[in-house]
C-alpha cells in the first residue's frame, strides 16, 4: 500500500446508511491499482484490485439480487 492519502468515493450503491464499499480513483488512474475498502471500517484493511478486477467486482455487484 501507500503512504499517500487516498480520497475515497462511496459506491453508488451505498444510498442504505453509506454501509458499502469505497474505492480510490485517482489512485487507480495513476498506479494501475484500485483500492477497495469497506466504509463501514475506514481504518480497517484496504483491498488492492487490478483494473480486470474490480471491473469484474463491480460486474458482480452489479447482476447481484439482494
């Protein structure tokens, strides 16, 4: 991971209390890697995705019933 402070941006998804996931995408527009973590948790662990990755993550999240 990185020393750099990330600005994190709630998935859309998190309309219900904010309890989602949040990424950094200035982060993964300039290292190739896309952070991940649960907003619920802001200093718990951070996912680090590729971009095939969480594209596939959203992709899931996306075509999920819940």
């Amino acid at each position: 991971m990185t020393t750099e402070p990330l600005n994190w941006t709630k998935s859309s998804y998190s309309g219900n209390g904010g309890t989602c996931v949040e990424w950094a995408p200035t982060y993964a527009s300039t290292h190739g890697v896309v952070p991940v973590r649960d907003s619920k948790r802001p200093t718990g662990p951070v996912l680090m995705l590729s971009g095939h990755a969480f594209t596939g993550l959203v992709t899931l999240a996306r075509n999920t019933n819940m």
